[in-house]
C-alpha cells in the first residue's frame, strides 16, 4: 500500500501457448481501479470497478485468445494474494 491509502501491486503475467507475456501495474483510486499494461512497448491502460475488470480492460488489445490465457496464468494467485493483504491493511 501506498502512503496515499492506495493499493499498488506490479506483476508479470505468461500467456502459455502464445510465448507472449506482459507487465502489469494495478492501482486502486478511491473506489475505482487503473491497471496498466505494458504491450509493445507501451502502456494501455484499463479502469473498472475492481481490480480484475481494470486488468481485463487494460489486456482488451491484445484480443480474446491472448488475453485468456494471460487471465488464466496461475501467477495471478501471488497478486491477487497481495491486494487482498493490502486491502485488508487499509
């Protein structure tokens, strides 16, 4: 968590089958939430009402088939463990 109250959490995710990977930022503004991902080189930026739908915007580009296997990675279990923490520290 931020000194701000925000939660913040950076992370990578693999898409298997596709050697695709990106780099995510996830960050929680009030009652909103800003994910960033990196692709390409630059950012695309996704905002929703809770961490996934701002993580499933900001992957929207990268078309179905990619952006499912990225959402499938298990590596989301370590982030989604630690916004959790950081929630529960607020």
């Amino acid at each position: 968590m931020n000194r701000d109250g925000a939660v913040s959490v950076q992370f990578r995710l693999d898409a298997p089958g596709t050697g695709f990977a990106v780099n995510i930022h996830v960050r929680s503004f009030g009652e909103r939430w800003m994910a960033t991902a990196e692709i390409g080189g630059k950012p695309e930026v996704g905002i929703g009402r809770n961490a996934r739908q701002a993580l499933e915007a900001s992957l929207a580009t990268l078309g179905e088939r990619v952006a499912s296997a990225c959402l499938q990675d298990l590596a989301l279990l370590a982030p989604s463990v630690e916004i959790a923490r950081q929630q529960r520290a607020s």
